[in-house]
C-alpha cells in the first residue's frame, strides 16, 4: 500500500509550483504545459486553453453533467434489479471514491482530464483480498498506456519517480483514439484566445486604433519618448475614454482608417464561440451564443446533447467500471452490472412524459411494467404492472366486451391522430421558421432547397414523428414518410404565394389523413 500514500500525497500537491519537480528535470505532465504555437501566435496547451471561456465552459457542462449522474452498481434480480450496496464498489462509486475526494470530485476530474488530454486516470487501490478501497486519480500528462505484446501495463511518475502499474489496476476513461480535443482544436482554441486579447488590447488603448502624432519640426529621441509616455498617460486607458487633447506647436493627430468594425471583431469572436461548441459536440446556446437558437428549436438540441454527446461519456464510464471492478465470476456469469441513473437528466421534460406515458395507458398500447422499465424502475409485483387497459374504464383488455373494446380503440386512435397532427404541424413551423431565415440570402436559399432543409432537420423529424407513427401502426418505411414530408414543405415553400399558417394547416391535415386513411385501407 506505499504507493497509495504517494499518490496521496503528490494528488493535494498536483501543480506546476511543486517544488518537488525541478525545472532541470521536470515531470512528463509538466513538459506537456509547453503545448504548442499556433498560426495565431497564440500558445495553446490544457492549462493555457482553459482560460479561455467557451473551453472552460464547455468542459465544465459535460464534466458535471456527467458527475452529477449516481453511477450505481445493480444485481440482475429475474426481470428486475436491485442496488447492491454490499457490493465492495458500490460505495466508491456512489458517494466516496477515497478518503480525500468525492465521487462527485472524481467523475468531474477524469472525465474533464479526458476531454483535455485525451485519457483520465485512476489507480485503483486494493485490499489483500483484491477488493476495490480506493480510486486516486494519476496525472494524464505524466500516465501512460504501454503494449508490450497483448499485454497492456501503465507506467506514471510521481516525484520524480516513474511507478508501473497493472491494467487491472487502472481505471481509465478514453476520448476518441486517446486524443484530447485541445490537441485536436488547437488552431481553433488560439484564434479564439487571439480576439479575446485583440479586444483587451484594443480596449486597454482606449478603444482606438493606432494613430500618428505628426509635428512640424524635428524631435530628438528623449522628445519623442516623452510625447509617446506623456500622450499614453494622458489618453491610453479605457478609464481615460474622451478626455480632451491638447497639440501643441503645430501637431496634428491622424488615426489609420482601420477600425474594430472593419475588422468585423464580433463576429470573429461568436464564430469561435460556435466552433468551440461544435469540437465539444454541446449545443451553442450553452456557451452562452444565442444567435441561431429559437425556442422551437431548444428541446431539440437539449436532447440531442444528451444522446449524442453526453451518454457517449457514460457509456465508456460505465464499460470501464464493469471491466475493472467487478469480479470476472461477476462479468461471465453477468449477476451485476455498473450503470449511471440517467434520470437526472430529463427532470425538466417530466410533464410531457407524465402526459405521453398516460396516453399510452388509457390508449391500452404500453403496461405500466414497460413504463416503468423505462423509468428505471423495477416491475410491479405479481401480474399487474403487465396488465394491458382499455380506456374509461380503465379494465383489463383481455375481459372487456367486444363491441366496447372496438369503441375504445377507436377513441384512442382519434386521440393518437390528433397527437401526430400536433406533431407535424410543430415540424412543419420548424421548417417555415428556417426557411424565413434562409430566404434571407438568396444563395444560401438555394443550398438550403437543395439538400440543407432534409440534412439539418431529418434527425429531429424522425425522432418527434415515430412514436406517433408507431403507436397508429402507419405502413410504409419511416424513412421515406420523413421525405414525403420533407418534398411536400419544399413544393408548398416553393409556391408564388407562401402562407406560412396555411402552409402548416394543409400539409398537417393532408399528410395526418393520408397516413391514418392508408392504415385504415390496408386493414
């Protein structure tokens, strides 16, 4: 257990001030704070590139989000499962991951090393039994994956000292290919760290551009370095913005026509913003760039985050802990498994699933059991939970009278057509919504007609349209009934005259008829 202690230790003294580390022969992780010029000029390294706002915001988002998440180990129990908080690793990754850190702490930490670095690290501390005690996380700059054949070992250096470790004693949360997104992003992290200091600079000389003194006579070199201190004193800070100057003995002031305006610094600065967001896979509006965000479009792009940015993350978190601290009877005869309770993260949208999963009783199209298997949540016990309804009064489907069953799948149809008329009315006001932006620009109105209208908005479509297409049992492959929407938006927005609310009627009326009166015929 020695290495714990040093690991400990050198943990409260991780920093570039450690005396401990020599600048004659310093650590791994500390020749990496060198980073790397850019064609900005601007030196880019982790430390460096978080100092820098949409970094550091980003990083901090997807670092929580995850950490905030419970990471709980479950036993399989039949259909169900049950918190094994016996289990050696449940406390460590539930509450405290080692004597000096929370697990909180420690899922912020790896997982913002990886984002940074491209690898977090832990050592995982055992007893003499081989059971899990303790997870300190290692330096990623100073850790590193060592092959030797098929056999995969670690070495860090702590003080100096390098240390090896096993890969069963290491918890180790990957990005992509093991690259950080500062290595990959450099070039775009320094252009953004270059306008922010642009502006520092251009507002520290008074929100001016250079200018020229030019005086009639000849000055010395003491003359001109007194004009230079004296005017720089006078009229170079912001907090002397619009002070009165006085030229003496013929001088003239003569700005250069550049300006901040010409150099369009704004929009430079927002489209970093948006560049940074895109590396990060988070959406705009979360760094603070509400420039392209509508309200239509915000639930959109909140749960494509969730599903396309941040469950990556948990995915590899939760494939980690099971390859490494569960036991290999555990995993083979698969009695337990390690999962992040992802309800955390739709807390805000509990209305609309309260209101969905209540269709979906009373329409007598999911059981109670399937609904909350959805919610993570076990079973009801005995039969009951798998009972299907029917409406009203609310009976088992298996028992209720012929004629009335009929009635009521043909009340839940109605309600469930008027879902996916809703539906496609709110995609079709998406789709006006862009096409009002885009008409805009004539140019980007014909690259939008061409293709943009069905590749920026087929996900969100798709996603929005199949519950209620599933539920209705419509015919046809999901993917062509997106592109008959798609070609019917485009055909309308096309026409001479544009309605935009006529446009959204028809379209939701006709599509929603023909789609339920194909069902209809087919059956």
């Amino acid at each position: 257990m020695g290495i714990l202690e040093t690991l400990r230790g050198f943990w409260k003294k991780r920093s570039i001030e450690n005396p401990a580390t020599p600048l004659s022969a310093p650590d791994d992780w500390l020749l990496d704070l060198a980073g790397g010029s850019t064609s900005s000029g601007i030196n880019v390294n982790p430390q460096s590139a978080m100092t820098y706002a949409p970094v550091y915001r980003a990083i901090n988002i997807i670092s929580q989000d995850v950490a905030k998440l419970p990471l709980v180990v479950y036993r399989r129990n039949g259909e169900g499962k049950d918190k094994a908080t016996a289990h050696p690793a449940y406390r460590v990754l539930r509450y405290q991951t080692s004597s000096t850190m929370s697990a909180f702490e420690f899922k912020s930490t790896l997982t913002a090393d990886a984002l940074l670095y491209g690898s977090g690290f832990a050592a995982i501390m055992r007893n003499e039994a081989g059971t899990a005690t303790e997870l300190v996380p290692l330096s990623p700059g100073a850790t590193q994956e060592v092959w030797k054949g098929d056999v995969r070992s670690y070495t860090t250096v702590i003080n100096n000292k390098e240390e090896k470790l096993t890969a069963e004693n290491v918890l180790h949360i990957r990005a992509l290919y093991g690259l950080g997104i500062v290595e990959l992003a450099r070039e775009s992290i320094g252009l953004g760290m270059a306008a922010e200091l642009y502006g520092a600079i251009f507002f520290k000389n008074n929100a001016r551009p250079s200018a020229v003194l030019e005086h009639p006579g000849h000055l010395d070199n003491d003359a001109r370095d007194n004009l230079r201190r004296s005017w720089d004193a006078m009229h170079g800070q912001v907090s002397n913005a619009h002070r009165v100057a006085i030229l003496e003995e013929g001088m003239q002031l003569k700005p250069f026509a550049s300006s901040n305006k010409d150099a369009e610094f704004n929009d430079t600065r927002q489209l970093e913003v948006r560049n940074i967001a895109s590396w990060f896979g988070i959406p705009p509006h979360m760094l603070a760039d509400n420039t392209r965000t509508s309200y239509n479009s915000l639930e959109s792009e909140n749960q494509a985050y969730l599903d396309s940015s941040l469950d990556p993350w948990l995915v590899t978190w939760e494939t980690e802990c099971r390859a490494k601290l569960l036991t290999v009877s555990q995993q083979q005869r698969d009695t337990h498994f390690v999962e992040f309770n992802r309800n955390a993260l739709v807390r805000a949208n509990m209305e609309a699933r309260g209101a969905y999963y209540n269709l979906a009783i009373q329409g007598g199209w999911m059981s109670r059991d399937e609904i909350r298997g959805r919610e993570n949540l076990n079973p009801i016990p005995g039969e009951g939970g798998s009972t299907f309804m029917v409406p009203l009064n609310m009976g088992p489907a298996s028992v209720a009278p012929v004629a009335d069953q009929e009635g009521e799948d043909l009340g839940a149809r109605e309600a469930l057509g008027v879902i996916l008329k809703d539906t496609l009315q709110r995609m079709a006001k998406r789709i006006c919504t862009r096409h009002e932006k885009a008409a805009k620009k004539p140019a980007e109105l014909d690259a939008w007609f061409a293709g943009g209208i069905i590749d920026e908005s087929r996900a969100v479509v798709l996603d929005a349209l199949t519950p209620a297409l599933d539920a209705l049992e419509v015919p046809g492959n999901r993917s062509s009934l997106m592109l008959e929407f798609f070609y019917s938006m485009k055909d309308a927005l096309k026409g001479a005259e544009t309605n935009r609310q006529q446009i959204i009627s028809d379209i939701s009326e006709e599509l929603a008829r023909r789609w339920m009166g194909e069902q209809n015929n087919g059956s």
